[in-house]
C-alpha cells in the first residue's frame, strides 16, 4: 500500500518519503512508531524524561486500563518481549506493571483483571527456573478462581524439540481452566520470534482499546528508551575475530576453541552472566551437496523475506537452517512432494514415526528420501525456517577486556544415520574461522545469572566442561573489582593434562586468593568415572557450611545429565547436613532459588 497526495494529509514530498520508508520496516518498528504516534497526538507537557498527562474532566472516559504482565524466562528473550509490551501498552494509556513470575506474589492473582504471559519452554517441555514457582501454584488446589480474569499468552519455545512451546500452552490452559476470559489468543513463536511477537502485541492492543476508552495520556515512546546500542538481535555487529585458539593439548578427543571477539565502535556492553549470540553460516560443503540433489541453478534469485532478495545458494548458506529437521517443516515440505511414502509418513497417527526420522537428520536426507521436489526454488525454500542465533555464555569481564567479549565454544562432530555430522557455529569457528573475519553478534542480557550485589557474598561454581565459560568472566570482574567474598570452583572433563580448560589462569587467582578453593573431577584419569557431582558429595559438610553462610550456587552446562545430577546432589547435601527430610530439602532449594542464591545456566 502507498500514500497517494490527492487522498492523503501529506505533501508530494512527504507521501514519497513515507512511501520508501514503510516498506522496510519491521512489524516490531511498526508497533513502536504506533505507539509514539499515538502519544505525540495528546496532549502532554514534558518534565524532564517524564511525560506528565493532561487528564480530560469529561466523566464518559474510562479510567486507564491496568494490565501485569508476567515473564518467565531463561535466557532473556521473553524479558524483552515483556518490556517491549509494557511499552506499546504505556503508550497506548494502560497502566503497566512487568515482574518476573518468580518475584510476583501468586495470591494476588486474584486481584488482577488484565494479565498478560510471556514465557519460553524449557529443555523437553519444561518451565525456565524462574516460573517454576508459579507454574507450580497455578496447577495447585491452592489455585484461586479467576472469573474476572482477562488473560493473553505469548509463548516462545523451539519447534525442533518434540514440546514445542508447552509452557506457554500449559498457562493458557490453566488460566482458562480457573476461569478466566482470553482477552487474545495465544501465539506460539519459534526461534525467529520477532514478527509474531508484534503482531500479538499490536493483537492485545486491539482488543484493549476495543474493551475499554482510555483517557490517560500515552507516555511519549521516545521517552522510554534508553542510550542503548543500534545493535541488537534484529540489527547484529559485525564484529571483527582478533583471537582462535584451541584450548585443548595434542591428543584430546576434545576440541574447545577459545574466542576474542571485538567490540570496538559496536557501543555493546555485557555483565558477567551474559550471553553472546552469533548468526552463523552454514557449511558451504553442505549447501554444495543441497544444490547438487536439488538440480537447480545456484544462481537464481529467491525472495527470503520483503525486499530481501538473495541467489539460492547465498539464501541456503546464511539465511535458511539446513541442519535440523522438525515437524512443522515435515508438514510443509511434504505438500511440495508428488512422494507418497512422506505422505504416509505425516499422516495422522504416524506421530512416533515422525519423531523417529527427525532424530539426527537434516534437509540433506529429506531432500535424498523423498524427492522429486518440482520445479519453484522459492516454493521450496519458502516453508524453511531462518536460521537462529545460537548463543554462548560469554568468558570473560567487560571491565577487564575493555571493547572484547570472549567465547568458549566446544567443536560437535558425530555419526548419524550413515553421515558425519557438525555442529553449524562451532566447526564454523573450529574450521573456517580466522582472526580478522567478521561475526554477526549480539548480546543477550541473563538477568537469571548474576554475581551477587554484595561482593562479598561467597560463591559456588559448577562449571565442567565449556561450561566454565562463565566462571570466568565472573572471576576476571571480582578480581578486577577487588572483592572480597569467599568463592569456590567445580570443575570437570576427561583428562587432565589436555582438558583442563584455562588451567594456568585458574591457578593463578588460586595463588593469588582471588579464588579461594578449587576441586577438579578428570572423569577419564582412573578406572572409574568421577565427575563434579562426585567431588560436592565429596564435600558435603564444608559446602552445607558455606550455603548456611549466605553463598550463592551456580550451575552452567549440560542440562539432561549434568546438572540435573548436580541438583539431585545437592538435595543430598541439604537433607544430609541439614538434618532433613526429602520434602524440606526441596523447600530449601526452593528458597534459594527464590533468593536468586541458586542460579542455572544450562542448555
């Protein structure tokens, strides 16, 4: 759609200048420059930062609509999308309030009229940590009525994995379950979350302004922002690799590459506890492979979103994930093929089956299995999904490493189903990734995963692995800081000689008391495996000690296995030490978490 100058409020100038201007942009743009629109247009006088309103004396206006909305969230995203919302809201009239689900008082539940959910799914269908707490309650007999209740949910989550947003599914069935009243249906996003995110923010704005006339005066979106970086998720740094090496000695099975990543005259800034993500390209082995089963030329032009218009092959290397299969793809996909065995494959009743393929394949055996796949490259490559972010936990301090950000990142290769496999970002920088090539980056802020505010509050670190990233990173600010607290470090891999990841640095803060303790479990140095889990058991005593001291407790790594091992481990040790029973140990930890004093980082 295009302004025109006869139909429209605008000069010939100004209707060409809109006229090139809205085509690019983005849904979330869309909703922010709604929402500043909406505000200009009232009448409002600026105090500072604050916009002040000008209320209307007419009695037939409405008071301003309240609304909470609840995040829960892992690793930020659905934080962001919260803030987002309250802003589009604040700028439509509503009264804001935004709190994590594990800092919201569920008794006051009933006292709500507007209740707005964002939240992602966790591992195989589970709640992130912090909505833990509140997922529990609403599924309780403890759970209160919710008749008054108008409630909408956003839930993130990742279609390759079999529970595809069930968190957020579990919410909004619950909350209709005790009554309440869908104020917007609920929209499941995948990885690339920003434009259904929109479109359900501008959906309950909709549905607001249509239940209700607001009379207070929108506060001014520009006033709402903050001196942040241009660069985001949505508009990722180019920045510049200045180191790449391999932390691991001659011999191991293991390849852990450690990164030194520029981010001079990006204007980013991370905590420790942070995340950085990367867009990464494919493996140009791959997209040989895809071209050549597909039969069509590389170089045709296909359109991968509006006025982005790119030749298959750049498309298939740096815009579409290629490595993994899901089963809305399957879905798609198996409408492009005359194949009648993928017809059979996806039909109702087959969902075992389904679940069995997808495990270990990529579009390469798709592609192989079930072909023909007709003649439209841009039909074709139009049911895949862009390619996500993946994002490491970053190692190393801001204030240590001025204008740097490091990464830890270990190389994934494996066998499946006759083929070798890589990881798509870690044999990019295991393999093709040289000092003084550039990276799309960004950072994820993880407000789940901080140094205390008191620095000297003892701390706990469980870090096998490449999950010593972070470790790190916290090491370098305190030792930087000068603080003064206790800390204590886990750590665990195979060997010790070619696997003990930073090992000189470690002894060094060691020496020099910035860390206090240390204990290492190499799982492959003797005849039976050890590892972190062990050697906490093994200091049951000294480590209740430190938790009755006020310490904080830090997991990062492997989820399935590690940490939930380490979880189980420290129920141990509080029902062992504590003089408790199974059920007190879990509200022990329970209340830890609640006092941010046990924090997980875990993928």
């Amino acid at each position: 759609m295009s302004l025109q100058v006869l139909n429209s409020p605008f000069s010939q100038e100004q209707a060409e200048l809109l006229n090139r201007l809205l085509p690019t942009l983005t849904e979330s743009q869309k909703v922010w420059l709604s929402g500043y629109l909406a505000a200009a247009i009232h009448p409002a006088f600026i105090q500072g930062n604050t916009a002040v309103p000008q209320l209307s004396q007419n009695s037939n206006q409405a008071v301003p609509k309240e609304v909470t909305i609840l995040y829960g969230s892992q690793s930020g995203n659905s934080k962001g999308l919260a803030k987002k919302a309250a802003a589009a809201l604040e700028a439509n009239g509503s009264i804001v309030t935004v709190s994590a689900m594990s800092d919201f008082k569920p008794n006051n539940l009933k006292k709500l009229k507007n209740l707005l959910i964002v939240v992602s799914t966790h591992g195989e269908g589970d709640p992130p940590d912090n909505a833990l707490t509140f997922h529990e309650f609403i599924y309780s007999k403890r759970a209160p009525k919710l008749t008054e209740l108008n409630f909408s949910v956003l839930a993130l989550g990742d279609s390759s994995y079999e529970f595809f947003c069930q968190t957020g599914k579990d919410f909004d069935k619950r909350l209709e379950e005790l009554g309440g009243t869908r104020l917007y249906p609920r929209f499941d996003c995948d990885v690339d979350y920003d434009e259904p995110a929109a479109e359900w923010i501008q959906g309950v704005l909709g549905s607001l302004s249509e239940s209700q006339i607001q009379n207070s005066v929108p506060t001014p979106a520009a006033s709402l922002q903050t001196a942040e970086s241009v660069y985001s998720r949505t508009n990722p740094f180019q920045a510049e690799v200045l180191e790449n090496i391999n932390l691991n000695g001659r011999g191991s099975n293991k390849e852990t590459r450690h990164l030194e990543i520029s981010l001079e005259g990006s204007g980013l800034t991370f905590e420790p506890g942070d995340s950085l993500g990367i867009y990464p390209e494919n493996d140009p082995a791959l997209v040989e492979f895809l071209l050549y089963e597909l039969k069509w030329n590389q170089e045709e032009p296909v359109t991968v979103k509006q006025g982005d218009i790119r030749t298959l092959k750049d498309a298939l290397l740096s815009f579409y994930e290629i490595t993994v299969l899901t089963k809305p793809l399957l879905e798609k996909i198996s409408k492009l093929s005359s194949n009648q065995e993928l017809h059979e494959l996806v039909s109702p009743g087959n969902e075992d089956k389904v679940k069995e393929y997808l495990k270990g394949r990529d579009l390469l055996d798709l592609i192989r299995d079930f072909g023909p796949w007709g003649e439209s490259a841009q039909e074709f490559v139009s049911v895949l999904r862009k390619i996500p972010a993946r994002l490491y936990s970053i190692a190393s301090s801001l204030n240590a490493n001025p204008d740097e950000v490091h990464l830890t990142i270990g190389a994934l290769r494996y066998e499946a189903n006759g083929r070798q496999r890589n990881g798509v970002c870690s044999i990019l920088a295991a393999e093709r990734l040289q000092p003084g090539d550039t990276l799309p980056i960004f950072i994820q802020h993880n407000e789940n995963f901080k140094l205390p505010e008191n620095s000297d509050a003892p701390i706990i670190m469980v870090g096998p692995g490449t999950g010593i990233a972070p470790f790190r990173s916290f090491m370098q600010e305190r030792e930087e800081a000068g603080a003064e607290g206790k800390s204590w470090l886990f750590f665990g891999d195979q060997h010790f000689v070619t696997d003990f990841l930073y090992q000189t640095e470690w002894q060094k803060w060691l020496k020099e008391g910035v860390l206090t303790k240390m204990d290492v479990a190499f799982s492959r140095d003797q005849a039976e495996k050890v590892y972190v889990q062990h050697r906490l058991l093994e200091h049951s005593k000294e480590l209740f000690e430190w938790l009755e001291a006020g310490a904080y407790f830090y997991i990062c790594g492997d989820e399935k296995h590690m940490a939930h091992d380490v979880h189980n481990s420290l129920l141990e040790i509080i029902e062992k030490e504590g003089g408790l029973s199974r059920e007190k140990a879990v509200e022990y930890l329970s209340d830890l978490q609640q006092q941010k004093r046990y924090q997980r980082d875990v993928y």
